[in-house]
C-alpha cells in the first residue's frame, strides 16, 4: 500500500510546475509576494509545494517554513498562529545577536496583543457594556489580559472603582488606534529581525486550507497580509481556490448590490501569481500508477536507478516518451522481479484511462483506488489464495463506477447465471445481451466487457467474496469522505428546494464521475430511508441523474430498485422529467409497465397518446 501524503518524488510531472514557482520565489525584485497554488483536492498541491521547498532550502540564507493552518484549526486563532509559527521557525533556525532579541521580543509581545484583540472582540463587548452580571460569563481560561483576570477574580463581590478600570483597561487595549500602531511596529520589528539573522529569504508554505472552516482560511489569509509589505518574504498558498471563494462569498452574503464576483475579486487582489496544477490525462496516470507499483515491486537501489534514467530520457523525448516493459528490462536486465514488474504495467495501462476519466486524473483518489486493490489481494493471501491483479481491477472498476451494475453482477453471479451471460457478450458482443441488455448503448460498460482480461472462464467466486464489502456501504457517510465542493454539491441537491437543486446541476459540472456516482447513491439512500418517497428527493435525482451520461444508467438501475409498494402515480412525473433529460424516455417507460401499473394511467401522466 502507499502512504497518502505528499511524496518527495516527482511522479506526477511537476518539474514545469516547480520551476516556474522557484523562479519567481529566487527574484528578489518580486518579494515580498504572495503565490497561489491552485488544483482539486488531492491533485498533488502537497507534494508541490514540498518539491519547491526541498530545492529552495538548499539556497544560502533562504528559511522554508511549512505552516498546516488545519492543525492549529479549533485551538487557536488562526491569525497568531500562523504569526507565532514563522516566529517560532526563525528562533529554532537562527542565532540572535542583542538587537535580534530585542525585536523578537516586541514582535512575540505584538502576538500577545493580537490575541488579546481577538479575545476581546470575543469577550469585552459585552464585559463593556454588561456590568457585573456580563462578568460572570468571561472564561477564566481566556483570560489574557490583567484586566480580565482581575475582572475574573472581581466577580463575586466587586464595587464601581473597580468595574471602571477594568474597563479602561481594556478599552486602552482594544484601541483601534493602538492596534494600528502595533501593526506598523510589528511590521518594522519583523523586517530588522529578518536582517540581524542573516535571512535573506524568508519562504512560508501554507497548506491543506481545503480542509479548514471558512472562518479559519479568511483568518488565515488575512494574517498573511501584515507580511506582504515589508522584507523578503514569500508566501506559497495551496488551496483549491473554489473553496477560498466560497469562504469569501459566504462571509460577504448579505452584502447587496453586488454585481462581480466578490469571492474572485477577493483572491485576486490577495494573490499576485496564480499557478494552476492541471488534471491528469490518460498517458500521465498511466506513467503515475507505474511509477506507483514499481516503487514496490523493486529494491531501493534500482527503483533510484530506474527513475534516474527515466527522468533523463523524458528531458530528451517528452512528448514521446513512453514507459513500457521493455524500457524497464533495457536499464534493469538483471532484475529478479521481471514478472511482476510487467503485471503491474498491465495493470497500470488497464487502469489509466477510466481512472483519468472517472477520477478527473486525481492522485490521491488513484492512490486510493491502488490501496484498495492492494487491500483485497492482502485479503486474499492471508486465506491462502492468490487473486489475479488484472481481474481484480476490473472487478473494481466496475465496483467504484457502476456500482448497481456490480450489485447486479454479484446476484447473478450467486444465482449461477453470470457465467452464461459473460461468455455471450464476451464473444458475441453486448449487443446480443440477454440478462444485461440494458448495458448495450453505455459508451463505458461496453468497454469495460471488451477489455481484457476477459471474465467468462475465470471463477469470479473469490474477487465477489473479497469485494462484497461494497454492498452494504452506507453512501451518506461516503458524501463525508468528498472534496469540499463535492459536499457542498450535495447540500444543495438535498436541500428540497427546487432553485438550489438546479443551480447545484450547473455547478456540479467539473466534479469527478466517481464523486458524481457518491452523490447520486447518496440522494438515493437518502429518499428511501424517509419510508415513503419524497417527490423533492426524486427531483434531485432525475436532474442529477441526468446530467451526464456516466450518470444515467446508474441512476435508473438505483430506480428500478424501489420496491413496487413505494411507487405512486404522483412519482411518476419525475421518472418522466428524467427519461426526457436523459433520452431514455422509451426504457423507463418500458420499466414502468413492467411493474404492473396501470398502462392508460402511466402513458397519462408521461403525456402520452392513451
């Protein structure tokens, strides 16, 4: 299995990508600036950001701090601790002459007084305004100024003297005025710091926002423009900018009369040099998954090897360069691994292309898919059998992209009638189906029957039983497990309201098959476990379902799954808007009559000639 965090190595292609980011970094003209690294969750920002910072730290007086604002997320104020932390890095990594002292003192003091303003917006409005009673509701433990630990300890029994200065005290602190001048001296105070330790550079690398609250990333940014005036200072943001313009967008919501983009205007001005990580393509997973399964499969000295010498031959033949087995036994004639070497190429050549598709191209998604594989053949060995890497994968695919056709596959197959089936469509073609007629007319299931390894003469009997966790997976706890976006997709779709859940259709274009699929099995987990079927529900479902052609098989494979019991004719409209979105007008038509409804009455409602 591979771990999911950042790698150290460059599988992904990213060469370009850190060399335009370091030059910009290395041009002391364009300090202090602030860089966004913008890509979907998962698409290798991590990783990125660690390869820049490996080469920049190499540089004489240049400083890399990593700071992981998810971290600090709900223990501290995301603004002083992004502040403490390049504080904190350039103590640990630096000797201090006196002055040095000196500065680091006020600015760490500076620090103290944001978190005092911060607490105070928190806790001194109302002990200002309250009087005794509001006293009583300060935290002892948020006490950061004399003024509110005296005020803490003055709770019970305490005269108007005292009410008076800790007000004064605090209002002295909270001064608007006072806080602007600890900015400009923070700001002075920061620039002689980064002189007297001899850093010329000071390079900080913010990560994993995608994973913080609203509140948090705008904290967090804001922060990060106390530095951008003053000195040598760089700030590497990776982010996927739809989130930070949602956090944008969902502070600013009530503002009217707003007619740009508030969210786009906002990291624009914040972010002076946007570098945009593309999706993945077919060749490029294919490149990624090998590099993924030799990086096992081969001892450490000739997986170095092997890189090495791929690297250099890329340089020379990009456009053309291909990874194949032969390669492989050309720089490494003596491996001893040669069989597995080869399948993992098969295997990383049968994935690439539904991966790219199905997962946008996304890295840690096709990890994630890898580590799943790699979990069912570990299954499998410790019952003592060996399960075939090819088959398995392709029992996987079919397992994570159509999943009601895998549940459908797996009772046939427990039925004893898959077999049969198998051996027509295999020889024949899907269009001679007979139990999975449907099938004929989906562009990606009738690939997926004619792609090799072929299934019809192998027992399929160990790759169900080390599968069949899939059938009873809970999809609303799988929504949990999606990009930010793809949450917020399914908010809306499940909202009930019929405006959300059309603006959710248009906004849901880019999200991934897989994360689509999810979705769709969401909703659906969600209408059946209300007991009777709620038409909203179904609304979602026959627009969504409808959006994409990956999506509309399933999605009527997910309808022809409701018991016959839980359908009523006021259902039927939205089975008609589905079949109409979808052209697939004739086949739910042809379900509906199958289910013994009255014919007159359902050709009625679909607005059909009676």
């Amino acid at each position: 299995m591979w771990k999911d965090c950042e790698t150290k190595l460059d599988y992904l292609d990213f060469d370009y990508l850190v060399s335009i980011l370091n030059s910009v970094l290395r041009d002391d003209s364009l300090l202090p600036s602030s860089i966004g690294v913008y890509g979907d969750w998962g698409s290798g920002k991590s990783s990125l950001l660690k390869m820049s910072g490996n080469a920049l730290k190499k540089d004489e007086g240049t400083l890399c701090l990593f700071f992981n604002g998810w971290l600090f997320e709900g223990y501290e104020d995301a603004k002083t601790a992004i502040l403490g932390s390049v504080l904190d890095a350039i103590k640990d990594n630096r000797k201090f002459t006196e002055k040095a002292k000196r500065c680091f003192q006020g600015l760490m003091a500076s620090v103290d007084k944001f978190k005092l303003a911060m607490t105070g917006i928190k806790f001194g409005a109302s002990l200002l305004v309250g009087g005794v009673p509001a006293l009583a509701s300060v935290s002892l433990n948020s006490a950061l100024s004399s003024g509110l630990d005296v005020a803490a300890k003055a709770v019970s029994g305490i005269d108007d003297d005292q009410i008076t200065k800790i007000k004064n005290s605090i209002s002295d602190e909270l001064n608007n005025t006072k806080l602007r001048e600890n900015i400009r001296e923070f700001q002075d105070d920061f620039e002689e710091l980064l002189k007297e330790t001899d850093i010329s550079r000071l390079i900080v690398y913010v990560d994993e926002l995608d994973r913080c609250s609203p509140d948090t990333i705008l904290d967090t940014l804001e922060a990060i423009r106390l530095f951008l005036f003053r000195g040598k200072v760089a700030f590497v943001i990776g982010a996927d900018e739809r989130h930070i313009q949602y956090a944008v967008k969902r502070k600013f919501k009530d503002i009217q009369g707003i007619e740009y983009d508030i969210g786009k205007e906002y990291l624009e001005k914040l972010i002076q040099y946007p570098i945009k990580i593309p999706r993945l393509n077919a060749r490029e997973v294919e490149f990624y998954i090998a590099c993924l399964f030799l990086e096992k499969t081969l001892a450490a000295s000739d997986f170095e090897k092997l890189i090495a010498e791929i690297n250099k031959r890329k340089q020379k033949e990009f456009a053309a360069f291909i990874l194949d087995n032969a390669l492989v036994e050309e720089i490494l004639p003596d491996n001893p691994n040669k069989d597995a070497v080869k399948d993992g190429l098969t295997v990383a050549k049968q994935l690439s292309i539904v991966l790219a598709a199905g997962l946008y191209g996304n890295p840690r998604q096709c990890k994630r898919f890898l580590n799943s594989l790699a979990m069912r053949e570990d299954m499998a060995t410790a019952k003592g059998i060996k399960l075939n890497r090819g088959i398995l994968a392709k029992i996987m695919m079919l397992e994570h992209f159509r999943q009601e056709k895998y549940r459908i596959l797996s009772q046939y197959h427990a039925d004893g009638v898959l077999k049969e089936e198998l051996e027509l469509i295999e020889t024949k073609g899907i269009e001679n189906a007979n139990l999975l007629k449907d099938w004929n007319g989906d562009a990606w299931l009738s690939n997926w029957v004619k792609n090799e390894p072929y299934l019809a003469k192998v027992d399929l009997s160990p790759y169900f039983y080390f599968t069949r966790d899939a059938l009873s997976v809970h999809y609303s706890s799988n929504v949990r497990k999606l990009s930010p976006h793809a949450q917020d997709v399914f908010k809306s779709l499940s909202s009930k309201s019929e405006v959300l859940i059309k603006t959710a259709v248009g906004e849901a274009k880019d999200l991934p098959d897989q994360e689509a699929v999810e979705i769709i099995k969401a909703l659906f987990t969600l209408t059946m476990n209300e007991g009777s079927i709620d038409n909203n529900n179904l609304l979602a479902l026959a627009h969504f379902g409808s959006s994409r052609s990956s999506l509309y098989t399933e999605t009527l494979a997910l309808f022809k799954s409701i018991p016959k019991d839980k359908i009523k004719l006021a259902h039927i409209v939205r089975f008609k808007e589905f079949g109409d979105l979808s052209n697939q007008k004739a086949e739910v038509m042809e379900w509906l009559i199958s289910m013994n409804f009255a014919e007159k009455a359902i050709k009625r409602e679909l607005g059909q000639e009676v």
